[in-house]
C-alpha cells in the first residue's frame, strides 16, 4: 500500500527544485497534490509532469507573502480538492548580501527573506490549520543547516535568522498542536542543487569547495535527497514524531 495513499498534501514553492521533487514523491506514493507557487505557469507543468506518470496534481498560483491570498486558496483547495492533511512549507529565497554592505541591499534582503521565508510559513500554515486539525495532519518545514549555524560562505543573516525562526516555529507548533493529534517536523537541508542557487554554484566554484570540504558524503545532494525525509515525516511511519527536524545534509554538522 502507498504511505500516503487517501492524503491530500499541500507543497509551496513546488514548481521548482525541492518543492517540485517532493510533489512528485508524495504523488508516487498516492498522495493527491495540490502544488503552490508564485509562477503559476510552472506550477502547472510541474502539476501535469504529475499527471501525465498516473498521479493527482492540480496547481495553484500563490504569493506566501499575502496572507488574505493564503487564506483564499486554502478556501479553493478545500472547495475544489477536499480537506488537506499534509502540508510543506517549503517556498524560500536566499540572498547573498552582507550585512555590512550596502545598507538599501541589506534592507532589502532583510523584508523579502523574512516576508518569505518566515512570515509566509506562518501565513500558509495558519491558512490551513482547520483542516490540519480536523485531519490530525502533519506538517512539514523546509528548514536548513543554517538552522543552527551561520555557514562559512557569503550569505545573508537574514536567511539565517528566517531559518532559525522556522525550528522555532516548528517547534512552538509541536508542542501546542500535539493535544490535537497534529504532527510538526522539519527538514534541514545542506546544499542541494537546484534553479535556485545554480547561478551562484556556476559562478563561485571558491563557494562550492567550501560546503564540499565540510560534507563527509563529499557531494552536494539532489532535490531527490529531500524526498526520502519528507515522506517519512507526513507517513505513519513517523507516528510518534513531532518538534524535530531531520537533518539531510550530507553530514554537513557532524565535522
């Protein structure tokens, strides 16, 4: 039997890279998919590739940051496809700023990552918590090593500090949610090549050695690497998980 056969899972940020790749994972394993994104027109491919290898899919356009919108497609989901009982938080940006640098840049990067990255995982989940509760669901944060520590690479504080509030959040939800049988987890990737960050991988070899280096499996993963995870924590094969997050990051921090 499929591990998520008669679920209903909602993915931000799944036309592309992680998001993409655990959309088609869920569906594999009987999952109906309703895939969220900002570009509606990739969304839908990314839904149809689904379709097209016998699974459900439908796709829905979707800003995280527009909090009135989230509460409007959890109303056409619900409408359209039925009660959701899994949800992944996974839409994000990272930007590469320092913070001593230019001050516009910086400020920038500040209210977009967060407008993202965290205000937006509180916006989709507290959008769908009804039927997460009616459903005992299970929710799934994308978070990052950045987690726990700030990686030695130019990088945006602001992308570290959304991901720490994404544990903390997932753990604040854990701890509340339980009484209703509701499960919260993450996932804490290293790095993973995707659309995302190809530029700055093609562009910053210095960049790449540096996490390599770092990484006792000696390779970057693939958003495929993120799927395995992902199914175990919205399956029942994690039936007494709950405020943890799972580390999928080539063992990025165990040196």
């Amino acid at each position: 039997m499929p591990l998520l056969e008669n679920h209903i899972a909602v993915v931000t940020g799944a036309a592309s890279g992680i998001g993409r790749a655990i959309a088609a994972g869920y569906a594999r394993e009987g999952a109906q998919v309703a895939l969220l994104d900002v570009n509606a027109q990739a969304a839908e491919a990314a839904a149809q590739e689904i379709r097209e290898a016998g699974g459900l899919a439908e796709s829905f356009e979707l800003d995280v940051r527009r909090r009135e919108d989230c509460v409007a497609i959890a109303r056409r989901i619900a409408e359209q496809v039925g009660r959701v009982s899994i949800l992944v938080n996974n839409a994000g940006i990272n930007r590469r700023n320092a913070f001593a640098g230019d001050g516009a840049a910086v400020i920038k990067d500040w209210e977009d990552i967060i407008a993202i990255n965290l205000n937006g995982v509180f916006n989709v989940t507290h959008a769908f918590l009804e039927p997460l509760r009616a459903s005992k669901g299970r929710i799934v944060n994308i978070g990052s090593i950045q987690s726990f520590v700030h990686v030695r690479t130019p990088n945006s504080p602001a992308y570290t500090t959304s991901k720490h509030g994404v544990l903390g959040f997932t753990r604040a939800l854990a701890a509340e949610l339980g009484k209703y049988g509701v499960r919260v987890n993450a996932i804490g990737p290293g790095l993973i090549e995707t659309p995302l960050n190809a530029q700055v991988r093609a562009n910053n070899p210095d960049l790449v050695k540096i996490f390599m280096d770092h990484t006792p499996l000696g390779r970057a993963g693939k958003p495929e690497d993120i799927v395995g995870p992902a199914i175990f924590l919205a399956s029942d094969l994690s039936s007494y998980v709950t405020g943890s997050i799972v580390m999928a990051d080539g063992g990025y921090r165990a040196i």
